[in-house]
C-alpha cells in the first residue's frame, strides 16, 4: 500500500505543472505567438483605450498591429474584450490576476513580450492618449532573443488510414497474458 502512495504522490508531483500549463489563463495561450497589449482602463470613455481603439481601426496601424503580432485586450469597469470581442467575465478575471497588478486609480498598458515579459508602457491617470508609434516602437526594441521565441508545436498525430497487412510470410502474434495483480 505504502508503494502504490508513493507512486500516486510521485505522478501527482510530475504532472501537477502539466495540467497548470493548460489553463484557461488568455495570456498563457498567446505565449509565443503574439504579443497581448493590455489596456486596463478605470472606463471605457478612457482617453488612451479609446485612442488606441480608434487607431487600430486606421489601415496602416492595422497593418503594424498585425506585422509585430500583437492583440489588443482591454478591460474597462471589468468587462474585458479581446480585439473588440468580449471576453467572459471569469476569463476576464483570469486575465486581471495572471497579472498580478495592485489597485490604481489610473490607466495601465502592459505589453507583454512573446516570452511572457511584461512591459509597462503607461502606468497613471493622466488623459494623455498613448500613441501606436510608441507601442511599435517598444515592441521594435526588444531584445533579440524575445523576437527568437515561437509557440511549442503542438505533437503531431499519424493519419488514420489502412491498417498495414502482415507480411505473408509471418505468423500473427498471440496476445500477451493479462497482468498479475501485486501483492502488498
């Protein structure tokens, strides 16, 4: 019995961070893929989230969002939005705590490099709107090794076809004797 425990505790320890790397965290999922730019905002009439907002609908800027890979999330009065697409209320609470932010009155932008890094490009409350210049070139400015970094693929899976004929030649091979239960 005490063997079977340990084992237990053993496969527990082992696949504990597997299943936490699953999570319905957004920002883990867009770990190397793209770069998460947060808006958290106290309203949604804030200067900064509205000007980023009308600015990504500008073809050009468009363009830049999508050629450095990254997405807007934006949470204001705790309704988040991914790229203009709401977001749930327990994903958007997700999101607030992958953060681990403490209270502030005023309007926070985190960029978040494709390596998980955080990078705070405004952190107060003042009505001065963020330019996408300057979101470009914070993400034009990052180190070498964070550009470097792509999503894990994901296991590839054989195709599902024919199963392969045994050779005429071999005989079929007799099915192995089921286990003997262990005694303790």
């Amino acid at each position: 019995m005490l063997v079977r425990s340990l084992t237990l505790a053993t496969l527990f320890a082992v696949s504990g961070p597997l299943f936490a790397a699953d999570s319905d965290a957004p920002l883990a999922k867009e770990l190397g893929k793209a770069r998460p730019l947060v808006v958290i905002a106290p309203s949604s009439a804030d200067p900064t989230l509205r000007g980023l907002e009308q600015a990504i609908k500008d073809p050009a800027t468009e363009a830049g969002f999508k050629e450095r890979n990254l997405v807007l999330f934006s949470v204001a009065s705790m309704m988040g939005k991914r790229e203009d697409k709401n977001l749930e209320q327990q994903t958007t609470m997700a999101l607030i705590r992958e953060l681990k932010l403490g209270a502030s009155k005023g309007t926070r932008v985190i960029l978040i490099g494709k390596d998980g890094e955080r990078h705070v490009l405004k952190d107060d409350d003042t009505p001065e709107k963020l330019d996408p210049q300057a979101v470009f070139k914070a993400v034009d400015e990052l180190p070498a090794s964070e550009k470097a970094v792509t999503a894990p693929e994901s296991v590839a899976v054989a195709p599902a076809g024919k199963p392969e004929k045994p050779n005429k030649g071999t005989k079929p091979v007799k099915p192995a004797a089921a286990p003997k239960p262990l005694d303790d």
